[in-house]
C-alpha cells in the first residue's frame, strides 16, 4: 500500500524559538503588530508499506533517528492511504 | 476581534528543494526508501483587527512584504477567529 505521510515538528513547549522572534520583531519594524508567532515545518514523502501500522511504526522511527531532535521538538505524524 | 492565524509557505512547483533533497537522500542511507519528499513552513501568530477581511488583507500584506518571497514561493493564509 501507497501512502501519504506529513509529519509536523514544532518546538517543545518553553524553548525559545529565535526565528519565531526575528519574524515578530522584523513584522513590528514595518508596523504590523502580531503576538505569540510560532513556526512549524512539514516534511512530507510518499512511502510504499504493507499496512498502515508498519508504516506509522517506520515514520516514527525515521522521526527518532533522523527527522526530530527528540529533546527540543514534539512531532505529529499523519498518515493517509493513497487512493488507487 | 482576535485571530489565530497560520501561513502555509510552499516552494512553487518545479523549483527545486535542497531540504528536502537532503532528507530523503538521508532517510535513504538509513535504510528508509521514500519519494516525492517535500518540506512546508507554517508560520503562526495572534492578530487584533476589527474584522475578517481586514485581517486577511493585512495577512496578506506581510506576505507578500515580507514572509514569502512571492517569486518562489506559493502561500496559503489560514484565518480563524478565536473564541472568547
């Protein structure tokens, strides 16, 4: 089975985010006033596996091994079976 | 009014992803084959306008001044009014 994978991976709760500060800051300077900027990344891929429990098992792992830091990030994984 | 905004910040179609290249050249040598890798930015923050449309103008204003650069990249701004 074809599926679609987005993970998201955003700061943990109270670690400072400096390019969350320097777009809130660089925003104020042209007069536009936002509050609590925040930022996230998506990777997303394609991936063939036999069923949905192995493949989220196998993203999990690539988010522990090579996509997050899991020390300072949280990660959300989703998962959607391609259609034929 | 108060609003949780989220900009969604793609690279156009065909440009070309070093990133996101990178990871799935990574995932590879780790043992992990995945395809059509790509990466997405969100970037979120708090608003006060007096309504919608004046938000989603102002939204779009930051956009196009200074969190995208619209030559390059495609950007979706997702608005949602917060409850009080």
């Amino acid at each position: 089975m074809r599926f679609d994978v987005q993970v998201k991976i955003s700061l943990k709760k109270g670690m400072l985010n400096p390019e969350a500060s320097t777009i809130q800051r660089a925003l104020a300077l042209l007069g536009y006033e936002v509050e609590d900027t925040d930022t996230v990344e998506i990777i997303k891929f394609r991936l063939d596996e036999e069923d949905r429990n192995i493949a989220l098992k196998e993203v999990d792992d690539m988010c522990q091994r090579l996509l997050c830091n899991p020390v300072i990030h949280d990660y959300e994984i989703e998962i959607i079976e391609e259609e034929k």
